[in-house]
C-alpha cells in the first residue's frame, strides 16, 4: 500500500471519529433548552441594535496589523534563536540577509501604518 492509501487511511478513521463522539454527545448530553442559553451572549451584555451594523476601516486595519505582526513574532522567533547561536552553529549568511528583508518590509509596513495613524483610536 501506498503513502496515500496510508493516509487516506488515517483520513477516513479520524473523520469517523469525529462523527461518532458528536452523536454521542448530541444523545447523551443535556437537553435542556432554557430561554436564556438560546439568547445571544456577549460578555454578559443584553443584545442590542442590528448585527449587521457597519464599522469603521480602521477596526479591521487594526484587526490586519495585528495579524501581521503576530505572524511576525511567530516567523522571526526560530530566526533569532539561530541567529543567538543557542545549541546551534550559528545563522548562514544567506538566512540572515533573508531576515534582514523580511525584518526591513515589515518596518516599512510598520512606518505606512503610524503615518495613516491606523493605530489612533477615535
């Protein structure tokens, strides 16, 4: 049998795993349907207005940014840890000019973002 038929296997096996536990969980779990849990919830504040208000630009640019530089930390935390040398031999030069200019975009993206003053909530 192939890689894939392995998988394929594996695939199949977790898929009916799933299945399986959330049946068992659909009839043995509670099934008391009380007004208040079938309300909406959010942080303990009664609903109010429509959902589908529409919000500010700057709420998901915020939103992005800190997507970006999340991923940032996540990317570049590997980089230094080589670059430091822990247990390791050291960064080649190649991987370091390549962390340079991942490092010099995002500080150009950093510098676009404080000059459309995203940041600055109203």
């Amino acid at each position: 049998m192939s890689g894939y038929g392995e998988l394929l296997i594996i695939v199949i096996f977790s898929a009916l795993v799933v299945v399986v536990l959330l049946l068992i969980a659909m009839f043995l779990g509670p099934q008391r349907k009380v007004p208040a849990k079938l309300t909406t919830y959010e942080c303990g504040v009664e609903p109010f207005g429509d959902a589908r208000a529409r919000f500010s630009v700057k709420f998901f640019m915020i939103g992005i940014a800190f997507l970006i530089f999340d991923v940032e930390v996540a990317l570049l935390f590997p980089w230094a840890v080589k670059l430091l040398g822990f247990k390791y031999e050291g960064l080649g030069k190649i991987a370091f000019l390549e962390g340079t200019i991942f490092v010099i975009v995002l500080l150009i993206g950093l510098i676009y973002i404080i000059r459309r003053s995203i940041l600055e909530w109203e």
